[in-house]
C-alpha cells in the first residue's frame, strides 16, 4: 500500500511539474538527483570541472567550427505527429543560425546593448549521413506507437520506444506527442553520469516551423540543446539565481511573451538599467522575441563539448553537413529590406547599409552609396 501510494504522489508531483514549466529540464535533472546518488555527485562537479577547462584551455581568438551530427527520432501516431522532412530540415537550419548568429532577428533592437557579447558560438549542426553501423542514413528516423502522449519519465518514456544512437557520437533529438500540459520540451546536461539515452526531447508541435504564435519559430529546440550542452536557464532556476555564467544579468525569474526594453531595471539589489535579457535563448520568452545567446554561455558550451562530449570535435558523420538549399531548391522572393535597427525601409541612393530578406531565410547585405 505505501509503494502505491508513492506512486500516486509521484505522478501527480510530475503531472504538476509539467503543468507549471515550459522546459522540464530541470524536474529531469533534480528527479535523477534525488533517485540517483552518483549522478549527484558527477553533476556537482560539473562546475568546477567546466570553470577550470575554460580557464585553461578557452581562447577567445581561435576560431573552430564544430559540426554536431544530429539524429531526429519521429515517435508518432497519428498523421499529425508523423512530422515532415521538411519541417525537420527547417530546425536543423534554424539551430544552425541561433548557434552562428546568423538568424534574422539578431539585428532586433531590443538586445542592441547586449550586441557586444551576443555571440557566434561557432556550433553548427547537420543531420546525421552515416549511421553507426558505418551505413548511409537520412538522419531521420520514424517510429509508429501505440501512446497518445508521453511523459518525461517512467513507463511512457518517448527513449523506451526508440532507442538512442550512441550518445557520444550523435545529438539525439526524440519528436513527440508531450500532450496540452504546457511542456515543450526537455533536455539532458552533460556530465560524467550520462546515460545511453542522452539527448533532447521536443513536442513535435514546436518543432521547426509551425504556425504556433508563441513557440513556432524552432526555439524551443534552440533552449533545450543549450541545456544539452550545459547552460542554464538564466535566471538559474532560483529569484536571482546563478545561470554560472558571469555576462549575464541577474534576473529575478523567467520572462513570458515579448516584454518592451527595458524590463524589469534594477531587480536583484543591482544596478542594472538594462533589465532583464529577457532576449536570451535560455529565457522563457516567445519564439520571435529570442536572438542571442552570450560570450560567457558560448565558453560554456565550447567546454560541454571538449568534455563531455569530444566525439563531436573530429567525425565524419556529416560528409560537410546538410545544406538545406539544396535539399529543398526553390526560387526566393523578396519580403522585406530593413536597415541596421530593423525598421523596414525602401531602396535609396543614400549611403547607408541594408539587409534584404528572403523567403527561403537568407539575408544579402547590401552598403547602398550614392
């Protein structure tokens, strides 16, 4: 009878975990915690270790690209859930832009005081093309399932339906149902506790681009690979906690919408008039308001993977990555032209500096003289 009980409680803590959170990371990381000794300690030792590897080893001038290879598991049941190649080549896309800084929105005004140290992480990612038994793959695999929804843990776990490719080699990204409760995804942060079924979970109606108001942008896949590359949620999962990261502002807690610049000046007894980041990708803030991650989580991440996970740092899993233009030829068209404070303009012969917007996601800079 107690065991019972113990799962009812259990469940219901989960269920009203998942309700109240966006990202069930940190539920994920505080429940293996508490059920598992050694993961604590391997995890409180993660700081020290990444505070040191940057101290010692991170250089700010060098400059390497790491290409993550990327294997997406599809776990559906219905034809809705069965998401298409397409939308999966968008996310890969778009978690290349957010990692290099060339997303559209890194011009967006609301961060210009944070341009200084928004950063070019120098991470890109591409769908997997050898798998690991040496075979040409897509990257993509499809799993039919009896469940309607999945949890983050026990019996309905999405990772007991489909197997994980090896952890050290490939980011495992699982697309499924996660239901209503408002859970968008969550994520597993490194440390020297890893499990085989390491990786990333998203709720396939967040997953590349979608015609969701709030979350249809791909971020949510941005935020929870931060977290598998082990950032924190900014405001450190605390009222004015420590995201370990020193460029980032203290910040009361996690910001919905797109608030107005500047939010929320001053909190945290500090002298901040700029307020909160609240554009930061390990926010909580719309899709469409998210632009930036910063130096300081760039070094961090930089060391997650020389780490945890240096399998990543030399393969050949990618054959040169996947280039979505080719993958999907189209004619662009032009959308917009907008100058360096992102208000939308017209073509002149003054001097001055134009982007020009596609609708395939490219921008050409054009400097305009007279």
């Amino acid at each position: 009878m107690q065991r019972k009980i113990f799962t009812i409680t259990f469940l219901l803590l989960s269920c009203y975990l998942i309700a109240q959170e966006k990202c069930g990371t940190t539920a994920i990381t505080k429940y293996m915690m508490d059920t598992y000794p050694n993961y604590r300690i391997e995890k409180e030792k993660v700081n020290a270790e990444t505070e040191k590897w940057i101290e010692e080893n991170y250089h700010k001038g060098e400059k390497t690209i790491i290409n993550i290879p990327v294997v997406v598991h599809v776990v559906w049941k219905t034809s809705e859930e069965n998401i298409s190649d397409s939308r999966i080549y968008e996310q890969i896309e778009i978690l290349s832009n957010d990692f290099r800084r060339t997303n559209l929105d890194a011009i967006n005004p609301s961060g210009q005081v944070w341009w200084g140290i928004a950063a070019d992480c120098e991470i890109e990612f591409c769908l997997a093309q050898t798998d690991p038994n040496g075979n040409v793959t897509s990257g993509i695999i499809r799993k039919e399932t009896s469940i309607s929804q999945f949890t983050m843990w026990g019996g309905s776990s999405v990772k007991d339906e489909a197997d994980a490719w090896p952890k050290d080699d490939y980011l495992n990204i699982w697309v499924c149902n996660l239901g209503n409760t408002g859970l968008l995804g969550y994520a597993d942060p490194p440390s020297g506790f890893m499990g085989p079924d390491n990786g990333v979970v998203i709720n396939y109606l967040n997953f590349g681009l979608t015609s969701s108001p709030q979350y249809g942008k791909g971020r949510t896949a941005t935020h929870e690979v931060g977290h598998w590359l082990n950032l924190d949620h900014i405001w450190g999962d605390n009222n004015c906690g420590d995201d370990n990261v020193t460029d980032t502002p203290e910040q009361e807690g996690s910001n919905d919408g797109c608030p107005a610049f500047p939010h929320n000046p001053n909190s945290c007894s500090t002298t901040n008039p700029n307020g909160d980041m609240f554009m930061n990708y390990m926010d909580y803030t719309n899709d469409f308001c998210m632009n930036l991650f910063t130096q300081g989580q760039k070094a961090r991440m930089i060391s997650a993977i020389n780490l945890y996970r240096p399998n990543m740092l030399s393969h050949n899993l990618c054959n040169g990555g996947t280039n979505i233009s080719e993958e999907i030829p189209k004619e662009k068209k032009l959308i917009k032209i907008i100058d360096l404070l992102g208000r939308e303009v017209k073509p002149s012969n003054l001097n001055s500096t134009l982007f020009y917007i596609y609708d395939d996601g490219s921008v050409i800079k054009k400097f305009i003289f007279k």
